[in-house]
C-alpha cells in the first residue's frame, strides 16, 4: 500500500465516523417525542423518514458516481450532512426536526453508497473487506456515543451552549466540516469508468434476480431490526422498568457497544470459521433477543437480550451485501446501489412498530421485528459456505 493511500484512509475514516452520525436519530426521536409530547407513531415518523431517502436516492447516487467520481459524491453527500446538523442548534419544532432528519437521511443515502466504492479506490484491491469492517467499527463509535452526548447535555447545566440535550448536534458538526476539509484536501486517485453506465431500470431490473432480490429483502429486514431496536429497546425499559428517558437511554448505548464489538471480533471470525456457519450463529442470537425482549420483565432479561440483537445484528449486513455483490460480478456498483436501497427498511419497520405498539404496548414493536429475523432464517440457505 502506497503512502498516498496511507494518508487516503484518514480522511476515509473520518467519513464512516461520520456515517455514523444518522444513528442519532433512534435517540433523538425519543427526547423530541418527550419535549414535543408526541405518540409513538408520530415520533416514530423521524427514523422512517431519515431511511425514506434511501429509496429514493441510492440507485441515482451509483449513477452519479458514475458522473463526477467517487470522491466528489462523498463531498456532496458531507455537506448536505453538515446543513442537517446545523440546523437543530435554532430550534427544535417539528417541522425544523422534520427538516434537518430528513436532510441527514439524504446525506447518508449518498454516503453509503458511494464511501464503500471509494474504499475500494483507496485500497486498490488489498485487504478490501477488513478495512470496510474497520469502517464500520468507526461508524459505530459515532453510534454509541449519541445517546451518551444527549444523555449529558438533558442532565448538565451548560449556560454556554443552553442547548440541552441538542448539544450533540453541534458536536457532530465540528467533526463533519473536520472530515469534510480533510477528504477535500486528500488527493485520491480514481480510474475512469469504463463502458456506458446502467441506466435507472436497467439497475432497477437486476432485482429480477432472485439472489438479488433476496439479498434486498434480507438487508430490510437488518436495517429495520437495527432501527427499531434502536428506537424501541429505551421505550421497553421504560414500560416495564419505570425508568426515566434519561436513564433507559442507556439501552441505545448497550446496543451499540455489542454491535461495535461484533463487527470487531466479526472480521476476525468470518476469515477463520465457515460463513454460513456465522450467518445461523448470528441469526440464532437474534431469535433468543426477540424471545427476551417480548417476555423480559428483570433488567438483566433486557439487557442480555438489547446485547445478544446488537451482536447478532451486527455482521449480519456485511454478509448479506458481500454475498449479493459476488452474485454479479460485473455490475457492482449498480448491485451496490440496489443493496443501499434496501436500508428502506428502517423507513417501513419502525411505522408499523408505531401503530403496534400504540395499540399493544412495547411487545407489538417486538413481533414486527421478529417477522423480520424470521425472514433472515430463510435466507440460511442462499448463504455462501466460503
């Protein structure tokens, strides 16, 4: 690996921290519906709309990759991340909140899908998966540490800032323009594309094929569960515990924390063990947090399982979206595109959890991610055995 490309993976891992920031949103949600007194169903509209815009954005963001580089669609994709994150410092009505988780998902719809291919620049091929692991731990850091950063700006007294819990926007912005000047300043080479670029249907018509498609649905169904769980595991301690926002905000962190560790000691595991093997542990896992969270009533019931989703989870995307780009080698990045479509599903799982657990408690939220991991045990036989 050349010096250049040294330098190249700073400004790159600065973007996956950055990345991470859309993963506020679970928490955030929680402490606007607690301000703004809204029902779960309206407050749950913030994560669905934050993962609307991959639906809408990430097959057009591969065309335009295509157009003006990897590199460049990154920028783009930082400084629309920068508005959303500015604009919560002036207020927090909803229409403002609307505005700026709506912007933040544009951003990161755009980010997803053109930061991984840029990885690939970066590296020119050598250890390409370890290194989008290690970005994803990144990106974790930023996950976790939300719900930290509300957490002390709800409880300290800050006259400087006089935010509050919103204090964590304006951390994160510093750390977005950080990123945003360093990968500016980088000089990246990239190899111009070759051949006429997909048109919108021609990517649009590979979900015709069935690995394909099931791939999209199995990354549904691992970006709903992580949403949701995200959103719903506070409302659970709440319900059943009596626990207050600030304290039950902890079960957000807790699974972050297993999450980070999974995609740690996951690359590790899907280089020595059998990858179908991992696939059913993780997916097992999963089951038994589902079981837990629907009949836990003790803390250390909900805690085991907030912990066994957030390990089971954690690989779970990197298998499935390896496992569709093997499937057709020579469209990857239109496959890429397609995959980061499928983060849709943290849009469609957390409305239907709204509606279910206005009506049934925490544990109507619970059985539709459920649904979700069982579609994931079908999936065990299309996984690769490599």
């Amino acid at each position: 690996m050349s010096k250049t490309n040294k330098l190249a993976l700073l400004p790159v891992m600065l973007c996956f921290f950055a990345m991470g920031f859309v993963d506020l949103v679970g928490i955030a949600s929680n402490y606007v519906k607690d301000d703004l007194h809204l029902t779960d169903a309206t407050a749950n509209v913030f994560p669905s709309l934050v993962f609307f815009w991959f639906l809408i954005f990430s097959v057009p963001t591969g065309m335009l990759m295509n157009k003006i580089g990897r590199k460049k669609t990154v920028l783009v994709s930082l400084i629309i991340t920068l508005f959303s994150l500015l604009l919560p410092v002036f207020g927090e009505s909803y229409g403002l909140m609307l505005v700026s988780f709506s912007l933040l998902g544009i951003g990161n719809a755009l980010m997803q899908t053109s930061l991984n291919p840029l990885v690939a620049t970066v590296m020119k091929g050598g250890n390409f998966a370890s290194t989008l692991t290690f970005g994803q731990f990144v990106k974790a850091i930023a996950s976790f540490m939300a719900p930290y950063l509300a957490m002390w700006g709800a409880q300290a007294s800050i006259p400087a800032f006089g935010l509050g819990w919103r204090v964590l926007f304006p951390i994160y912005l510093v750390i977005g323009i950080l990123a945003t000047l360093l990968l500016f300043s980088t000089p990246i080479e990239e190899e111009p594309i070759e051949g006429k670029a997909s048109s919108f249907m021609q990517c649009l018509s590979l979900l015709g094929k069935p690995i394909v498609l099931l791939s999209f649905l199995g990354i549904m169904c691992h970006v709903g569960i992580d949403v949701g769980t995200n959103t719903t595991a506070p409302k659970i301690l709440m319900e059943r515990l009596g626990m207050t926002l600030n304290d039950a905000a902890f079960a957000t962190s807790l699974y972050f924390i297993f999450r980070t560790l999974g995609c740690l000691t996951g690359s590790f595991f899907l280089r020595v063990m059998n990858n179908k093997v991992f696939f059913i542990i993780s997916i097992t896992m999963m089951a038994l947090s589902m079981l837990g969270l629907a009949v836990g009533t003790s803390k250390t019931v909900l805690f085991i399982a907030i912990a066994l989703v957030g390990y089971g989870n954690s690989n779970v995307f990197s298998m499935v979206f390896a496992r569709a780009l093997q499937s057709v080698p020579d469209k990857q990045n239109e496959v890429s595109g397609l995959m980061i479509m499928g983060l849709f599903g943290g849009t469609i799982f957390p409305l239907f959890m709204g509606f279910a657990s206005d009506a049934l408690g925490q544990i109507g939220a619970v059985a539709i991610m459920a649904i979700g991991v069982l579609y994931l045990f079908t999936y065990i036989p299309k996984m690769n055995h490599k």
